[in-house]
C-alpha cells in the first residue's frame, strides 16, 4: 500500500465502510494522483456503485474530489440527506411549492417525481428544478416491483403523494410504513373516498352549503382518503364564494403547510 492511502482521512473511511474500502482507495489514487481533481459522476458511479453519486446527478455532472472527502470520509452520515419521492398526476402545484420548499435545504431534498402520467406537468416542473422523474404505467405499479425497485436504489425516505389519483399497492404500502401521506383538499372523513377529487370535491361542498372547509393531510393505507390524519387546516366559506374561490383558499393552505408537514415528519424518521 502506498503512503498516501494511509492518512487519518483514509483510516476512518475504514471504519465506516469496510468493505469499499479497497474501490475507494483504488479511486483516491486514481482519481486524485493521477489524473485532474475533477471527476465525471457517471465514471464514479461505474468506479464503485456504492458511491451514492445520486444526489450530485440531480445537477452536476461533475464533483470535485474534495467533494467526495467531505461526503464518504470526513462523515458520511453528517452529509446525508433526507429524500422525498412526490407523486403526481397532474399539474403538481403542491409538487412545485415543495421543490420550491427544499431546494436550499441540506439535510432534505425531492430526489425523485413520479407519475402514472406522461403528459402531467409534474414532470415539467422537475425538470425546471433538475429533479429526475420517473413515468410508469398501471402494470408496472400493480403487477410488478418496478416502482419500489426505482424508490429502493434512491433511498427514499418518504412518499409524498400530491394530486396522485391511483391506489397505492400493498408492496408499496408494506416497503414505506407510515411513510406515505397525501393532502385531500376537504377536511376528510367529509368529502373523501374514491372518485372524490379536484373539482368534484369543491362543487361536493359548494351543493352542500358549507361554511367552512379547509385541507387534510394524512398517511396513506390500502384505501382511498382513509388513513391517519396528521394534519388539518381550515377556512371559511363565504355565501358568495364561488368553486373557483373556494379551490383557491383550499390550495392556498396546501401549499403552505404541506412542505412544513413534511419537513416535521421527516425529522422524526
Ligand atoms: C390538490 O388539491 C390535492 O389536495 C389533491 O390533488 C390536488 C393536486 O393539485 N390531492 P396540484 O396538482 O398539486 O395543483
């Protein structure tokens, strides 16, 4: 072994790590004694899949070696984040506000935006933040392991659903305990279940007279808009409000308290 794998940087790496070791040592010398202090996130990812460069992905093509001290050496758990994986189907307004939420955050990040939808604009609005996407079809989400697979390799810690129409399955449900939420725009158990969702909830209220709806934010279970409720949030209804305003006032309370909600539950996982 030559002198340089031998510093203290490297023998704590050891004690992290075990069994990487030798890549990472093969990598240092490589990397750092032979070649430019830059390097190609796609060839370190090659050098050792071990490397978690998924993070770095996201928006760099390439990371500094001092870069990947910091992260795998000096203390690889300090510089993990927590990741969220949003769902979505449609236009993703509450997906554009967490992103929004997150993107300076160093201890959470979106690391992913799914959707059953290929023409969501969801999908627009990650790549507008250079968060990858992924789009499935109703097989792969019943009858395969593909989307668990795809939550597993990024290290998801948390499922997010934010306008996300389908069922969640039970291997998802069973990979992610208590780990999944979604926001109901009513304050449930009124106006839940299946087929209630976007306008029909709003015009459901609005025939009903009500003066007061508001948001639910709640875990997920193997049934449409029944799990826990973590969260609520209320406001008035004016007898002249009409659906569009009432839509308006609801989302208002979504996007503000659902990436605070996630932010506090993240904490204690
Ligand atoms: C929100 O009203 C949310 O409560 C419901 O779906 C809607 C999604 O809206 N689950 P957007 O796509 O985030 O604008």
């Amino acid at each position: 072994m030559k002198r340089c794998y031998r510093g203290k940087a490297y023998r704590s790496y050891r004690i992290f790590t075990g069994r990487c070791l030798v890549s990472f040592g093969q990598l240092l010398h490589k990397s750092y004694f032979r070649a430019p202090k830059i390097i190609h996130l796609r060839k370190l990812d090659k050098i050792h899949p071990n490397f978690d460069v998924g993070g770095w992905l996201k928006t760099e093509k390439f990371v500094s070696l001092g870069a990947i001290v910091r992260k795998h050496i000096i203390n690889p758990s300090k510089n993990v984040k927590k990741r969220i994986a949003i769902f979505a189907s449609g236009s993703g307004s509450n997906a554009q506000k967490i992103m929004e939420y997150f993107k300076y955050n160093d201890q959470i990040e979106v690391a992913l935006v799914l959707s059953n939808n290929p023409d969501a604009y969801v999908l627009q609005r990650a790549d507008n933040f250079e968060v990858p996407t992924h789009i499935f079809d109703k097989h792969a989400f019943y009858k395969t392991d593909e989307v668990v697979d795809v939550l597993d390799r990024l290290h998801i810690d948390l499922v997010v659903l934010a306008g996300f129409l389908w069922l969640i399955p039970q291997n998802l449900l069973r990979k992610y305990p208590n780990k999944i939420i979604n926001i109901h725009p009513a304050l449930l158990p009124a106006y839940g279940g299946k087929g209630m969702y976007g306008d029909r909830v709003h015009q459901a209220i609005l025939d009903a007279g009500d003066e007061e709806s508001g948001i639910t934010i709640h875990f997920v279970n193997e049934h449409f808009d029944e799990g826990e409720v973590i969260y609520q949030a209320r406001f008035h209804i004016q007898p002249d409000d009409s659906l569009e305003v009432i839509k308006f006032k609801g989302q208002q309370l979504e996007h503000l308290h659902y990436p605070k909600i996630i932010e506090n539950l993240l904490k204690k996982i």
